[in-house]
C-alpha cells in the first residue's frame, strides 16, 4: 500500500464512523473455506483481514497465509497467536502485548524473539495493547497465555490497562472478549475507556449481529472485529450487513 496500513484504517474510520475487520483463523480445519471467504470479503465491503489463531494443528500455516494475500484486495494483518505463525506474506501485524495478563513471556517475551524476524521481513507494526475480557467461555488464547480475563463489571480495571497502554506509547487498545464468547464487551465499558483514554480501540469477541456492531461503534469502538459469526453463517449476506452497520456514515 501507498500508506501504512494503520492510517489507512483510521482514513476509513473519520470518514465512515469505524472500520471492519473479519477473522480468519488459517488452521486445517478451515482449509477448504478460506478461499471462499476472501471472495466474500472483497464483495463485502470489509476494511481489513486479521489472520490468526491461538492453536494451529497443522504445517500449513504459511501456504494458507499466502493464499489469502494472494487473493485479497484489502489489507491482510496478521493476529498473532505465536511466533511460528510470522511469515513475510502480510502487510501488516498488531505487535501485540497481552497487557491484560501476566505471563511475562507475552508481556515481552515473544515480542523480543520476534522484533528481529519482524525487522528484517519489513512488515508494518502497529502496537497494539491486548485486553482480554471474560466473556463468559473459556478462550484458547485464555489456556494458551495463562491470561486471566478481566471481569466485566469491573470497567475501573479495563479504563487503567488502557490508559497504561497509552502511556506506554501503544497505538492501539484491542478489547478481546475471545473466540465465541457468550458476551461481546458492553457499551458502557467501550464508553468509559473511550472517554478516558486517548488511544485507537478495536473491539471483537462475542458480536454476532450488526446491531450489536453498530451500538459499540457508536459507543467509542474505532474498528470492529468479527470471526467466529462470520465462519458460522457461510455466506457473504451477514458480512455485508456488518459492514453496513459498522460504516454508519455511510449508510
């Protein structure tokens, strides 16, 4: 891209109320989808692809990667579960810290037996401070990390991990209420935080209807995410009425 993909983003967002992202997890079991789903997201009207998975149960990360790169006509950003997933076919990464955890091998960890790697493939960062919310499942990325999600009635604990990420110099809060949760991260907590903190905010986990979409993008969210939903539904219809929902200004 002529611009970093971040700012891309946020071009969208000012001019559209938020911008969309769907995930989607490059693991085996959905090999035989994946093709079918970037067509559905270049006819969509997504923003973005978010590529990653806490559990990859096979060798073919890489190749599934690619193939989605190759057929993409947006931006495709890798979501990192681990550093075994990083290859060169992305045009952008979140550099994400679990902030919310405090397993200092994804506090700081990973990221520093990345940074080298992630140098020399030139791909753009955005750092990102992750925050994992409990949404009422138990998450991969909650067994994997070891992280302890943040209750959801306690918005004083989501409003200080974001004002330390801004603090810290991050560019972007991600409030994760993990893959198929019960519960996608309430208005009133996107609310405070937004309020509070001066940083990008992307939201995802749990929202399965574009209405609930739009209420937390008129709530503070900048970009929103779905995955699970989307892989659920099969088809390209309920992709296109997220991003209907999500880019407000314009519909």
């Amino acid at each position: 891209m002529s611009v970093p993909v971040l700012t891309h983003l946020q071009s969208i967002r000012d001019a559209q109320g938020a911008a969309y992202l769907v995930l989607i997890d490059p693991d085996r079991k959905n090999d035989g989808s994946i093709e079918d789903r970037v067509r559905s997201v270049n006819q969509s009207g997504v923003d973005a692809i978010l590529v990653g998975g806490s559990l990859m149960m096979d060798g073919k990360t890489h190749e599934r990667v690619a193939r989605i790169h190759q057929l993409s006509d947006v931006p495709v950003i890798f979501f990192p579960g681990s550093l075994s997933q990083l290859c060169p076919h992305y045009d952008a990464m979140l550099f994400m810290s679990i902030i919310s955890g405090r397993n200092p091998h994804y506090l700081i960890g990973e990221q520093v037996i990345a940074a080298p790697v992630v140098h020399d493939m030139g791909i753009e960062t955005i750092p990102t401070g992750y925050v994992l919310m409990d949404g009422g499942a138990h998450s991969t990325v909650e067994f994997i990390s070891g992280t302890q999600p943040i209750p959801m009635n306690r918005p004083d604990i989501t409003v200080a991990h974001g004002l330390a990420a801004q603090y810290l110099g991050m560019k972007v809060l991600y409030l994760e209420a993990g893959s198929g949760a019960q519960t996608p991260v309430p208005v009133d907590i996107i609310e405070q935080v937004k309020r509070r903190c001066d940083i990008d905010l992307i939201v995802g986990g749990g929202i399965r209807t574009p209405d609930q979409a739009r209420e937390r993008v008129e709530a503070g969210a900048d970009f929103i995410v779905t995955g699970t939903i989307i892989e659920e539904a099969g088809d390209s219809s309920l992709m296109r009425a997220f991003s209907e929902a999500v880019h407000w200004r314009s519909s």
